[in-house]
C-alpha cells in the first residue's frame, strides 16, 4: 500500500506577511502586497510598472543583516516558521531531505556583478562571490545552516520550481529514501527578473487581474514558503497536527514554445488529469483550483480552456471554484508554486476559498462552464480537494493534489 504523506508545518514569508498568521488575515480580507518599488530605479520610461508584490523593505532589512545573500536568509526565515511549527528536533533535521525550488538562484546579485564588470579592469572578491551565487549555492548554505546531512536538491524549472520541490519530497518519504522532508522554495524579487518580463511586455500597467477581460500583463512579487512532509502513520504516533496530505502531483513538459502555453488547454488538461488519476479520483471529487492565473491574455484564457475540458468529464452537478493568490502576492517566480500551495492549505484548514481580487464579477472573461466559479473575495467554503497548479516558461508544468484531513 502506498505511503500516505501529510503536511505538519508550514511557514511563509511573502508581501502580504511576514509569518503564517499575517498571511491568513491578509487572505481573508484580499489584501493587495503591491507597493512601489526601492530597491531599483524604474524611473526609465521603458518600464510597463513602478510596482511589486514585494516584501516589506524593513522586514526585509532586518532578515538581511546575517553574512549571507537575501534568498538564503529569506529561505531560513520560513524554513524556521516550518520547522517550529511542526516541532522538529536538531536529530530529525539531520536525516531529512532539503529540497528547494528557484528560479534563476540569487539573481538580485547578478546585476551588481556585472555592474562591477563593465568599470573595472579589475573583479573584486566580493564581486567574484556575487557571481558564484547560483541555485544550487542556496540549497548547500541553507543545508550546512541546519546540519542536514540527508538528500538534498535543487529544483529550477522557472515558475513551477517549488511545486516540483513539494513533489519531489512526496517522491523521496513514499521511496523510503527519507522519513521527513522540508521543501518548498524562495526567489527575491531583482533588477534582471524584472527588466527581463518588462521585455516581454509581460508586466501589467495597472495591477494584477487574473481571469479579467481587461488583464494586461502580471504583477511580479517575492516569497519564501515552505512545507514540512511527514509519513501520515509516524506523524499520528507522534501526535503532530496535520493540515492537510499531499495525495499526489503530476509534472510534464510539453515542449511547444520557450515562453507560451499550447492555447487549446489541452496540455495543462492532461497535467491536471494526470494528478487525479495518480490519486485514483475525477474532477467530481475536487472542488477548489488554485490557479496559475498570471494575468497574462494567453495564460488565463488556455488554463480557463484547460479546467473546462477537465469539467467536461464531470458526472455530477458540482460547482469549482477556481481563484488565483497571484492577484494578492504576484508572480513570485520560483516561491510561485510554494507560496500558493501553503495558501490553499490555509483556505482548507480554515474552510474558505481564496479570493481572487481586482476583478469584479462583470469583468470576468467569457466562461463556458456555468460550474466555474471565480469569487472576487473570500467565500466560506469547505475545501475537500484542492489542485494547485504551475506552469512554466519551457513548457514545464505541475499540478499537486491535496486532501483535507479534518
């Protein structure tokens, strides 16, 4: 029989708060994070926005004052919220598995590096360390920090990082390979991601409005969340609280564009299809989708398109509710996956759909299925299951599936 997995901690640190507490209230009142960017100048009228889900500079300040970059301080920040709050001991850190999804590592000190680059004959050290801060740099430091010697393992498939981090620790308890693991994922808002979609003209001019027909483009953001998995039967034993299992997740590539999703649905249809297959479950045993939702023209109307065709195989009269937490904390790249799966784990424990904010009922695009439903502030609804979804710039794309315990 398959190893049943169980989320015991979680922790966050994101633009609309700094711990799990400030985040929940923040979800349930829908609380934008946007604020007007510091810590680049965008005054250069090639920029689309002044604007980012971003954390609080002060906050921000104070967890970077350690002789480490910002991603690996922000990632300790919520592994400790993680940790404590699932009641973990230095011996069971030692053992577990760290996996860490990213985007492109610490790429807020990419620009300082080359800055450096083009002045001077001459690199300094420091400006050698900057360069040597990649992905895989984060996982070692936030590893040798915690004493863990078990499997560790960095994830960098873009925007669907974290998601496949949380899948690749449901892979590592169900092999044997390990008996608890923390995964999740952190990525720090910077200069080159954001002039980098500012090239792509896929930044919006105004706010975040997933699913809207007036969206122009995404609101990037920064985030660091993580999950503690736990083996369901040795978490029991050892009276943990339990917010939810992980049932299952399904990841796949679907090698059409560097950039664009295939707009018929049909390949984030499979991604979801196959995750519920996994768990031996349809459509009809869901109720809520976290959605990719980026608010960009093709991303929203092909997941719409995707999550109809999944309906299409409904046999009984259900609603779905379908919202996505980039309308409140952005786009947060790598953390994306993470930060949104630990959202909809607090909708589920706390019995309510996540809202879906900036849009307005009128505003909604053309929805084909009556059964859809996209609620504009939070609405009080047991969550069964959940579908949490990521897809990817290089066509990587992962859905993960869980259950409420409660």
């Amino acid at each position: 029989m398959q190893k049943r997995i169980v989320v015991t901690g979680i922790g966050i640190l994101s633009s609309i708060g700094n711990n799990i507490q400030e985040h929940l209230d923040s979800l349930l009142v829908g609380k934008s994070g946007k604020k007007n960017i510091e810590r680049i100048n965008t005054a250069h009228p090639i920029y689309r926005n002044q604007s980012a889900c971003i954390i609080d500079q002060e906050k921000l300040n104070s967890i970077t004052k350690l002789d480490k970059t910002k991603q690996i301080n922000c990632g300790i920040f919520s592994i400790d919220q993680a940790i404590n709050d699932a009641k973990l001991t230095p011996g069971d850190l030692k053992e577990a598995a760290l996996i860490i999804g990213t985007s492109i590592g610490a790429s807020h000190t990419f620009a300082d590096f080359f800055k450096e680059y083009i002045t001077d004959e001459k690199l300094s050290e420091e400006a050698l360390d900057l360069a040597s801060n990649s992905a895989q740099t984060i996982t070692g430091s936030i590893a040798k920090h915690y004493k863990i010697s078990g499997p560790t393992c960095t994830i960098s498939t873009a925007c669907s990082a974290s998601t496949n981090a949380v899948g690749r620790g449901l892979d590592m308890i169900r092999s044997g390979k390990v008996k608890i693991a923390i995964a999740g994922g952190v990525d720090i808002f910077s200069e080159l991601a954001f002039s980098g979609f500012n090239c792509l003209q896929a930044l919006s001019k105004s706010d975040c409005k997933p699913f809207s027909s007036t969206r122009d483009g995404l609101m990037l953001g920064d985030a660091s969340a993580f999950l503690i998995l736990e083996e369901y039967e040795s978490a029991k034993s050892n009276g943990k609280s339990i917010y939810a299992e992980v049932v299952s997740y399904h990841f796949l590539n679907e090698a059409y564009h560097p950039t664009a999703v295939k707009e018929d649905g049909s390949s984030i249809y499979d991604c979801m299809k196959q995750t519920l297959n996994k768990a031996n479950l349809t459509v009809d045993d869901i109720n809520y989708i976290n959605a990719h939702g980026t608010a960009t023209n093709v991303n929203d109307s092909t997941e719409l398109k995707g999550i109809e065709l999944l309906l299409d195989e409904a046999k009984e009269d259900n609603e779905l509710y379908v919202s996505s937490t980039k309308s409140m904390i952005g786009h947060c790249l790598g953390a994306a996956g993470s930060a949104e799966l630990v959202s909809t784990i607090l909708g589920m424990k706390y019995n309510f759909i996540l809202p879906n904010i900036n849009v307005e009922p009128h505003e909604l695009l053309k929805i084909n299925n009556s059964k859809i439903k996209i609620p504009s502030e939070a609405t009080g609804h047991k969550i069964t299951y959940a579908l949490s979804n990521s897809f990817a710039f290089g066509g990587n794309m992962s859905s993960i599936l869980i259950k409420n315990m409660n």
